[in-house]
C-alpha cells in the first residue's frame, strides 16, 4: 500500500478521534506475528510482555499459533497477569528485590506454580527465602537461572551485550545450579541467556554503512561463540537435572537463535509493533503496527508545522536513533534543534504546507511496549475502521517501571 492510501486509510478509521492517540493497524500486527512464527520455526516464542503492555493485545498474541508463555518485566506485573488469569507460565525476566512482592508468590500456591523468578547468585536465593522464612506454609520457588550471553574478545576488553549474569561458563553454571539444588526452597524450572547484541541491535543502520559492516563482524563471532557455549552450559545443567525450558534471544534473532538446538524457546514481542530500531536488519522486515497521531496545532512558516506533543523518547544509550520518527504524511523530518518536544513537535519539509490546523501526522516509536507508557488506550484499527479501543497498562492504572 502507498503511503498516500495508507494515510488515508488511518485518517479515516480515525477521523472521529482527537490526537494525541495511538493506534494499532491489526493487519500488521497479525502479518507480523505470522512473520515472528514462520523465523522460529516451530519453537515456540515466549511473549516479552514489555514489548506489548497492553492486556488485551498480550492475550491475542497467546492465542496465535506459535506463542507460549509470557516473559514478564517485573513480579509485580507477573502476579498481576497471573491473577487475571493472561498465563499460568510466566517468567520474570529479570531478577527482583520486591520483599512484598515476593512474599506474595511465596504465600500463594497458584502464583507460586505459575510465576518463575530469575536468578543469578546465592544473593537472589538468599533474598527470596529470608523473605518467606516467616511464612506458615510457604510455596516452593521456580527459578530460572541466568546466563551472560554478551560477547568478549581481546581478553575481555571488548564487550558486546547486556551486562546482566556473572554466569558465563558451564562450570560457573553447574556449581550455581548445583547449590539451587541444594536449597530445598527452590526448584531449578529453566535457563536464560538473551544475546542482546545480536537480538536488539540491527546489523543495517541507515547511513552507517562502516558501524553496521562491524555490528556484522561482531554479530557472527558472536553467534558462533554463543552456540558452543550455550550448548555446553545446557548439557552441563541437563546432566544434574531436567529442565523445563531453556530460553534465548529476541525478536532480532528468532531464526539464528531457534536453530540452537539446545534453546528450547525464544522471547520476543517487539516484532509484533515492528518499532523503527527494527528497521534496522537485513534478514528480516516487519509492518509498522503501532502508530501515533499528532494534531498540527499552528503553522510557524513555510515548510513547517508544529504538532503537540510527541516527546516520547525511547530508553537506551540516548543516540538520534531513539527518538520517535515521523511517517507520515511521507516527507517530514524533525527539527535538528527541538527534536521531539516535551509538548510541541515541529515537522519539516514540503510535505509540511499541505498540512492544516487540527490535520494529523503519523509517528512511529523506536520501541515497542514504552509507547504504551504515553497513552492509556489502544484504538485498533482494522481495515478502515477501529474495531476495539483496549487499555494499556497504564490505562488500567499499572505502571510496573
Ligand atoms: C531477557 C530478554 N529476552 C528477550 C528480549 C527481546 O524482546 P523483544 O523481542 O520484545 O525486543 C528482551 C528485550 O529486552 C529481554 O530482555
């Protein structure tokens, strides 16, 4: 579809709102999770909750071929999830130091059996059993064990990924696991190890042809080292106990990552919204799901029109790359100097003077779930019409980070 009769169709399924709103185009979103499911091929994806943050649009994600399981943001969120019955498999994706919440899985039989913490150190295990010591009957914990996935060469001088678990070797994993199995609290569910620099980094930044040639050095070393290793940890574990699942990647790496015979499953949602940082790929592409509308409010000149709001910077290491992007009409660009402004927005180019007081401009996020941090409602739009307006998160009054 042209950008032309794309916005027209947006307009219209629209024209009764007033902007700011954000929008969800359903074709695209059911187009990408197809997409998602095809690149995992028949591993099931393990729903990052915080690429969504939307209830309803989690649980329709879970009822798509391919999806299982969410993995969630914080315990707080698990519990809340859980208790609505979204999932009974849940797992929190990274570690928590909530003494009410965690005393809130511990009391709890059916939290317990659903929710999986995530650990990385005897400090995890410790926390968690000094807060349900005195509990009467107090659950068994599933936890899940952590790995670092990042990748070092020069003797650790470089480094690419997420600093997260000092769990790096097989060796360094079995003794970790072998002391989970020691304390009678806990049950050793699963292991994690997300490689964010492959899986959350595109390898074909527009107009950086020298960093993304790098990104794709570093990449394929990466990958190459992490399939040894990963393998090795996995069997290492395997041989003390079963485990349920052992989970990997993201929405950047769903098909690399799901030839690794020992991950069991990937985590992703992003691709489900397809933010602009997901543009950024050579092996995949995806349908820009998750929009927002901008009213144009007043018109400092030619070439320019300024709409309110739009400041809906993305969290990272603070580059251009994290600012929203104009869409359309096709032709805008924000202002070098204002960006994206806390309460008003200027858009330049010629696209700009075809555009009149109240019109929209379509923007999209460079990432997927903190959009919802802005907006309290989703309106879905399928075809020429909204077919649904569901809360976000935050609509329904959760706002975990
Ligand atoms: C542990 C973990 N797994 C997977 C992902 C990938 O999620 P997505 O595909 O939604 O970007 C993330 C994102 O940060 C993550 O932290």
């Amino acid at each position: 579809m042209s950008p032309a009769s794309l916005r027209s169709r947006l307009d219209a399924a629209t024209a009764h709102l007033d902007a700011p709103f954000a929008v969800i185009d359903m074709a695209a979103f059911h187009a990408n999770a197809a997409a998602m499911t095809r690149r995992a091929a028949g591993k099931p994806i393990r729903l990052a909750s915080k690429s969504v943050r939307c209830r309803h649009l989690i649980a329709e994600a879970l009822g798509l071929d391919g999806f299982q399981g969410i993995l969630a943001f914080t315990l707080p969120e698990a519990l809340w999830l859980a208790a609505a019955g979204t999932s009974d498999d849940i797992v929190v994706g990274y570690p928590t130091t909530d003494r009410q919440a965690l005393t809130r899985v511990a009391a709890d039989k059916t939290a317990a059996a659903a929710i999986t913490l995530m650990v990385d150190g005897p400090d995890h295990l410790d926390l968690i059993e000094k807060v349900s010591a005195g509990l009467p009957d107090p659950q068994p914990i599933r936890v899940a064990m952590d790995i670092d996935a990042g990748y070092e060469s020069m003797g650790g001088r470089f480094r690419a990924g997420a600093r997260r678990s000092p769990i790096r070797t097989p060796a360094e994993a079995a003794r970790f696991a072998e002391t989970i199995m020691s304390r009678p609290r806990f049950r050793l569910a699963g292991l994690m190890a997300y490689e964010s620099q492959i899986a959350g980094v595109g390898d074909d930044s527009p107009g950086r042809p020298l960093y993304s040639r790098a990104v794709r050095l570093m990449q394929r070393r990466s990958a190459a080292e992490l399939a040894v290793r990963r393998a090795a940890i996995v069997a290492a574990i395997r041989a003390l106990t079963p485990l349920e699942f052992v989970n990997g990647g993201g929405t950047g790496s769903l098909a690399g990552t799901s030839a690794e015979a020992a991950v069991t499953e990937i985590a992703a949602g992003s691709g489900l919204y397809h933010p602009t940082l997901f543009d950024a790929y050579r092996g995949f592409t995806g349908q820009p799901a998750a929009l927002f509308a901008l009213p144009v409010v007043r018109r400092p000149g030619p070439g320019v029109v300024t709409a309110l709001g739009g400041g809906y910077l993305a969290s990272g290491p603070g580059t251009p790359s994290r600012v929203p992007s104009p869409y359309l009409p096709a032709g805008l660009r924000l202002d070098r100097d204002e960006g994206a402004g806390e309460v008003q927005t200027p858009l330049m180019g010629s696209a700009a003077d075809g555009l009149k007081l109240g019109d929209r401009v379509w923007l999209r996020h460079a990432k997927a779930g903190e959009l919802c941090e802005r907006f309290s409602e989703l309106h879905l739009i399928d075809g020429s019409s909204v077919v649904a307006t569901v809360p976000t998160y935050r609509g329904e009054g959760q706002t975990f980070l």
